[in-house]
C-alpha cells in the first residue's frame, strides 16, 4: 500500500470514528509546505528551454516553457520573463561540435542567442540545414540519448551570459523526455453480470490486454543567472496506459502528466499549502 | 516517635490531596483546551496555539492538549514541534486511533517533504 493510499484510508477511517464520537472535532487544516528552494535573492525567472525528445507528435520544448511559465505567473511571486525559448537540443549539440574544435584548433563554445533577438530555431541564416531540429530530435529517443547533451547543464558560461542577458533572473531549465510505450499484462475490470436469479452484479475480471500510453520524464534544473551554477535538480516519471479502443492524442497525454508533476514543480519555488482535515479533542 | 508521627500526617495529606490536585490540574487545562477549540475553529489558530500550550504546561499527563497543539503546529508549519506533540500525546494514550490517525496523516505530508529534500 502507498503512502497516499494509506494516508487516504485513515482519513475514511477517521471520518467515521468522528461521526461516532463526541468530544471531537474535525477541523480543516492547510498545511503549508516550504519550497526546497530559496528564491529570496531572485525577482524574476526564466524558463528558458529544455531539452526534449521521445514522441514526435509533441514538442516537449514549447509545450513545458509555455505550460511552467503560465503555472509560474499565477502562482509565484517571481516575476516570469517573456523570452524566445531556446532550442536547446541545437545549443547543446553545437557546444559539443565546439567541444571537439576547441581541442583542436581552440575555438571558444557556442554562444547563447541574443536576448530577444531571433533564436537559431527561426533565424534563416543560420548555418543548421533545414529540418535540422527534426532530424536532431528523432535521434533523442531515450535517457541515453540525452545524456551526451547533458553538459550543456554545466557550462557555467553559457547560463551566465544568459543570467546577464536578463538581469541575473533565476533560470528553470533540464530535459523532458515524452515517449509512447506499451504494456501487456493482467488489467482488472469490473464487469456486469445476471445471475440465476435474473439479477444484475458487478463482479471484478482479470483480462489480458495490450495497453498504449506514454512514459514522461522532465528533469528539471535550476540555475543561478548571476553565477552560471546549478542550484537545485529535480527529476520525475509519470506514466499512463489506455485500453486498446480508447484513442488519446499525444498532447492530452503530454498535459494529463503534467497536471501531476506541475505541484512538485511549483513546491519547489513558492510555498504551498496541502489542504486537509485532523481531529481535535477534548 | 514525635517525628515520625508528624511524616507519617504529612503522607497521609499528600496522598489525599494528590488526586485532587490533579484533578484541578486538568479542569483548568480542559478549559483552556476547549477555548483553545473554540478559536480554532475559527482560524484563529495563533491564540489556539497559546492556549493549548498553557494546558500542556498546567497538566502535562493530558493528550489532548498535545494532539491539538500538533495539528495546530502543523497548520503553522513547524514539522519537528508538530512531530514531538503528536509523539507525547500517543506515549500518553497509545491506543487512542483519533491521535494515531492525525499523527499517520501528518506523518505522510511530513514524508513526502522530506523526500523532496533528499532528492
């Protein structure tokens, strides 16, 4: 039994020893959780892009900037800063070229793009072929795929000049992996039946079945703007299987595991309350 | 023998009163307890605080003054002083489910913090 399951059956249970009691009260309570993080030396925040692959029907890039930012402007104190979102995986990818180069012939690595200027992604000039992002993309197809292109995290450098691009803001950003899987197994199902008697039951059935869903794994990062340095890192997996018959497009799932990741996201950077009920007595 | 006699009265007033003195111990620290309710209920969670404190401190041997002062520890935000009052309140009454219940509650939000913390 989880944690959250056996925290929901003492709430029943406790429901009902109160019903039955007297000298007790059960009160609401609010439970204020403190972020793990202190924000207190920022004002503003950026989101700036991630690194992301698996599914190619979403772009996990665009969609995890614009879904944190919205979150962040309505429920953070920290100003959030509208930004052109960086293609990280191109970034990342040209700072490893740059990597090879430098211990060759010593050239300097890839530069962030101009704050508000135009990004690489939509730059027509820049020296990336078309559909090179597309082609980049297809090749991330799990964590291993990531992991070559998990220096840019480090490159203290980079993130500064960044931080000085936008007044030293604290700048959210890491990988997200949304990948389409599969699995077969025992699925328990309640079913209708008529008995002898001509009346109606639901009983529970074991049936094999072939479910279709997605796998979502966003690492999220932290990094101080004024320092280039990684603060505090987070990562997560959330999963979701459909029966055979039911047709989810790839974004309704994309946002159906946000939904559960974004409270831990946002816990780590403004105070939340988790809302509950205890037994007062006399 | 004069002595003696004086300790043997001076017991025997100690082990009479004792009981009362408890007794009136916990009728005010009830009082307190109950007003300690009253404000909570009404989110003033702050005085509640106060009270159950001053009942916890005049009987320190009553578990519902610690169970409530823990949930309103909690409703604070104060984690290690919430943990400590629920851990007194069930060491005074272990088998009492309303307590041990309010305490498996807390205790999950508590975990999952932590867990948070050690990531």
């Amino acid at each position: 039994m989880t944690a959250r399951t056996a925290a929901a059956v003492a709430s029943f249970a406790l429901a009902l020893t109160v019903s039955a009691c007297n000298d007790v009260y059960e009160v609401p309570i609010e439970t204020p959780i403190q972020p793990k993080m202190d924000v207190s030396p920022f004002q503003r925040v950026l989101i700036a892009g991630f690194l992301a692959g698996g599914s190619e029907d979403v772009d996990a890039n665009l969609e995890t900037v614009r879904l944190l930012r919205s979150q962040l402007r309505s429920k953070s104190q920290l100003k959030v800063i509208d930004a052109d979102v960086l293609p990280l995986l191109e970034l990342a990818n040209e700072q490893r070229t740059d990597k090879g180069e430098t211990s060759a012939n010593g050239a300097s690595p890839a530069t962030p793009p101009p704050a508000g200027g135009p990004t690489p992604a939509s730059n027509t000039t820049t020296q990336a072929p078309p559909k090179a992002k597309d082609v980049q993309q297809a090749r991330i197809k799990d964590e291993k795929d990531l992991e070559p292109l998990e220096g840019i995290f480090a490159n203290v450098d980079f993130w500064k000049k960044i931080g000085e691009e936008y007044q030293n803001p604290l700048i959210v950003t890491g990988s997200v992996l949304f990948t389409a899987h599969a699995r077969s197994g025992f699925v328990q199902r309640e079913q209708e039946v008529i008995d002898q008697l001509g009346r109606r039951r639901v009983v529970p059935v074991r049936t094999y079945m072939e479910r279709k869903g997605f796998i979502l794994q966003p690492k999220f990062i932290f990094i101080d703007g004024r320092t280039g340095t990684t603060i505090y890192s987070e990562g997560y997996k959330e999963e979701v299987l459909y029966s055979p018959q039911q047709t989810t497009p790839a974004l309704s799932s994309y946002f159906e595991l946000m939904d559960r990741l974004v409270p831990s996201f946002l816990s780590t950077l403004s105070t939340q309350k988790i809302k509950g009920s205890r037994v007062l007595m006399k | 023998m004069h002595l003696r006699q004086i300790l043997a009265a001076a017991l025997l007033v100690v082990s009479v009163s004792a009981p009362a003195v408890a007794k009136d111990a916990r009728d005010v620290a009830k009082k307190h307890v109950e007003f300690g309710i009253t404000v909570a209920q009404k989110g003033l969670w702050r005085e509640a605080i106060y009270r159950w404190e001053q009942a916890a401190k005049i009987d320190p041997n009553y578990p519902a003054a610690f169970n409530n002062l823990a949930i309103a520890y909690e409703h604070e935000g104060q984690f290690e002083k919430a943990r400590k009052a629920y851990e007194r309140a069930l060491e005074l009454e272990p088998d009492n489910q309303l307590i041990r219940q309010n305490y498996e509650l807390f205790k999950e939000i508590n975990d999952r913090t932590n867990r948070r913390g050690s990531r």
